[in-house]
C-alpha cells in the first residue's frame, strides 16, 4: 500500500508458517519525493487468527532517489594558448545519456570563456554516456589565463529520469596564456667593415614574434641605428613570417672609428605582437685605417738611353682617385728625375691605376737616379 508507481509483487516465498519472502518488481517510473507510509496488506483469507478485512504490515519509508546529471570535461594535453589547435575535449556523462550518440552534431555543444579564435570542428559520439570534440584554434594572442572554460551541452540531445535539462554544464578547466617576449637576433653574413659594407646582407631572425605579412615588406618598415655615413638599406625581402633579409648599400664615405651598437629597429606596424617598435641586437662595424699607397713600376728598366717613350704605371692601394677619367699631366709630378725627362701624356684606367707615358730630351747625365719617383 502506499507504493510508487510501477511497484508491484514478483513473487512471494513462503519461509515458515509465520514468515513469507515477498520479491518486488519495478519498472523505474521516476518519483522525487520520499514514501514514509509504504505497507502491505494481507487478506484475512490466508490467515487463521484474523477473520474479516486485511492485516497490514508496519510501515516503511521508500527513499526518492534525486538524480545529479553530471558532464565530465578532460582534455588529451594541457590547454595552453600554443597548443590549442587539434586539442581533443572529452565529455563522460553521468546520470543523463545522449539521447542518439551517432547523429551528434557541433551545434549541439557550446564553448563557454574561451580565447577569440578557438572552435569546435568535429564531434564523435563513442557512446551514449561519451563525446569527444575536436578544437581549432586560429591564433590570436592572449596574455591572461582563462580559468573559467567550460562546454555546454544542448538539453535536446540529452535525456535523465529527472527533471528535463535545458543546458548541461561541465566541469571548468584552465586555459593558460603565454606571455611573448618578442626578440629580434640580427646577424651578418660576414664580419661587417668598412671594406666591405658595401652589398652586404643582414638577416633578422624573430623569436615570439611574427610579420603581419612578411611577403610585402618594404625598405621604410626598416631603420638602421648607429650606423656610419653612406650606410642604406638597398632591399629587404621576407624569407617566411619570422625571418627577412636586408640587403645593404654603402657609398664609400671614409669613417676611422669603430660602430660598435649598430643595430635595426623594425616598425611595429609590421609585426603582430609588439606595441612599439621592435630593435635588434647590436653588431660592430669596424673600421679600416687607412694608409694609402701609390706603387710605381714601369714597362722597362729605366736607362739613359731608353728613357724617350717609356711607360710609367702608377696603382693606389688604401685610396682611389676621385676621377680618373679627367687628368692632366700636371696633376703628377716627376721627382728627382734627369734634365730633360717629362710626361708626354697621362691615361686614367680606373680609379687606382693610372698610365703615365714619358718623353726624353736627351742631356748626358753621368749619375744613377736612386730615388726618382
């Protein structure tokens, strides 16, 4: 008496003359509240004391049972904001079931507190009380952990004993950021001096950094620091979204002391990260000291007699001349030479070497020249 509904005999074993089994059957009918007064009746027609009506048993309470649906998020790796992309969520039902684990669909679930960028991009349903969904992430920078990350289940997928169920809500796992410390490493593909400035490459190599677009770079994202006269950026080219080569272009102009903090500075409009421009690392330019050399040979050995017509070279090393397609022949001069010994004409072939014929008036002269030049 008093029974949930759905509760019913099985059977009854009798045991003694005072003692029966009774076996219950029930068919799972959902009840929430507690049963305080349930009892059995037993027909007077089976008992010998008990003449008219029903003994009745004392009474018991049938307790409810209230059903707790759960969703168990875990994730196959550590959620980081790096290793986001082809992550893999699990959800393990308890006391709900998917109404058909294999028509889940991506709409059915909802990420909830998640960084911009993240998505689910599948779902598989392994069985009634288990889904795994597969995530993609197209990055975007985040610099605060998310502690608060969660899946919200569709209720119409879903079905429980108890109460109908809206939204089901996992457990929360943390998503951790990581904090860019941008760099950018610039080497050289020799040592840079002042020799040989000229055409050289630099490469920039970033590290927690990327180029918006490294394939549309121009020379102005660019600006050397302490970098000596005459020194330009010729080209750049962006090799992949971390890495780009310059090409430099250097005039010449003389400089005698070292550069030891030349660097680059990259214009934060090109890079992702980096809220003001980003510098490199510094390299030395070193310096050439100079020391200027003119060396004088000529097409014969010089005598007395062979003097009318010969052919003086004169090649500069550590100088150039500054046009070598304007001399004159007064712009040399023949020093501690014989009487009667001048130049006929002078011929310029490059900026370090220069022809210088003679001509001879011949007087006698009875002493060798040791130090004509």
């Amino acid at each position: 008496m008093n029974a949930p509904a759905g509760l019913s005999i099985e059977s009854i074993i009798p045991v003694s003359s005072v003692k029966i089994n009774i076996a219950l059957q029930f068919n799972g009918t959902d009840f929430v509240a507690n049963i305080p007064n349930f009892h059995i009746n037993i027909s007077s027609s089976v008992l010998t004391q008990t003449s008219a009506g029903n003994l009745s048993t004392s009474s018991m309470t049938i307790f409810a049972y209230t059903t707790d649906p759960t969703a168990v998020l875990t994730s196959d790796s550590v959620l980081t904001e790096y290793g986001l992309d082809r992550r893999k969520l699990s959800i393990d039902l308890a006391e709900v079931a998917f109404i058909d684990y294999k028509t889940l669909k991506v709409s059915d679930f909802k990420l909830v507190n998640y960084p911009a960028g993240l998505s689910i991009t599948s779902v598989t349903g392994i069985s009634a009380f288990r889904a795994i969904l597969g995530l993609r992430f197209t990055y975007k920078d985040f610099d605060t952990d998310l502690q608060d990350f969660y899946v919200d289940s569709n209720g119409t997928v879903l079905i429980s004993s108890g109460t109908e169920i809206e939204v089901l809500s996992t457990n929360q796992l943390p998503i951790l950021a990581y904090i860019e410390h941008p760099i950018a490493t610039l080497t050289a593909d020799p040592v840079l001096t002042e020799q040989n400035l000229d055409e050289r490459t630099l490469t920039i190599n970033l590290s927690d950094e990327e180029f918006i677009d490294h394939q549309n770079l121009q020379v102005s994202n660019f600006t050397l620091i302490n970098a000596p006269t005459g020194l330009s950026i010729n080209s750049v080219a962006g090799i992949s979204k971390t890495q780009a080569v310059l090409d430099l272009k250097f005039n010449g102009t003389d400089f005698d002391v070292n550069y030891p903090d030349f660097a680059v500075t990259i214009s934060k409009s090109v890079l992702i990260q980096s809220q003001i421009d980003l510098q490199t690392n510094s390299l030395t330019i070193f310096t050439h000291i100079e020391e200027p050399v003119a060396i004088l040979t000529w097409d014969s050995v010089l005598t007395e007699y062979w003097l009318d017509y010969r052919t003086l070279y004169i090649d500069l090393q550590d100088e150039t001349f500054t046009d070598f397609t304007t001399f004159v022949k007064s712009d040399f001069t023949l020093n501690n030479a014989p009487v009667g010994l001048s130049l006929q004409s002078v011929e310029g072939t490059s900026s370090t070497h220069v022809i210088l014929n003679l001509a001879f008036v011949y007087n006698d002269f009875d002493t060798i020249f040791n130090h004509f030049m």
